[in-house]
C-alpha cells in the first residue's frame, strides 16, 4: 500500500491514518493509500523507518477488509490475469 501525507477528512474508503507517523520516520502525519501494486527494488527511493506494531495490524486489517470486498476480489483477479498476460505475450500488449 502506498503512503501520502495529503489527509482528507473523512478518509477515503480503504485509507487508514497512521498513527505513530514520527516514530516511522514520516516527515509529516500521513495515511495509508489503498493502492497495492509490485514494485522492484530499484523504483525504491528511501526508506524512511518501520510503522510500529500497532499501525502494521491497522494496516493488515484494512487490507483483509478491502480484500474481503467481492468488487476488489474481481478487480485484482482482472489485474493478474492482465499481467500474466502482457508478460506472456509482450509483443501483443498493445492489443489489449
């Protein structure tokens, strides 16, 4: 999931505050972004520090919740089935 310091109030569907921000390394207070998405090691910038134990269940419960959603179940099953798509057949990723 990503991190954004823009904190809209109510939080979006999907976004959990993080509560112990400082004590991640975050430079200001922020939330988690229900975006999930495969990143490699080189499109990794900075790592500011590690969430504390009690926003990494926050966390883990908002991503069992959102997966638990039968409309985000179908998206991401779309999502797998579109990547191992392109990957099997590069050429052809226009096409889709």
């Amino acid at each position: 999931m990503a991190i954004k310091s823009l904190i809209r109030v109510p939080l979006a569907a999907g976004e959990t505050k993080i509560e112990y921000w400082e004590e991640a390394g975050l430079i200001k207070p922020s939330v988690f972004k229900p975006v999930i998405a495969t990143i490699s090691k080189e499109q990794i910038i900075k790592i500011p520090g590690n969430i504390t134990s009690a926003d990494q269940l926050k966390l883990t419960n908002t991503i069992k919740n959102l997966a638990s959603l039968p409309c985000f179940t179908r998206h991401l099953l779309w999502f797998q089935w579109l990547n191992l798509k392109k990957s099997r057949f590069p050429d052809k990723e226009a096409a889709l």
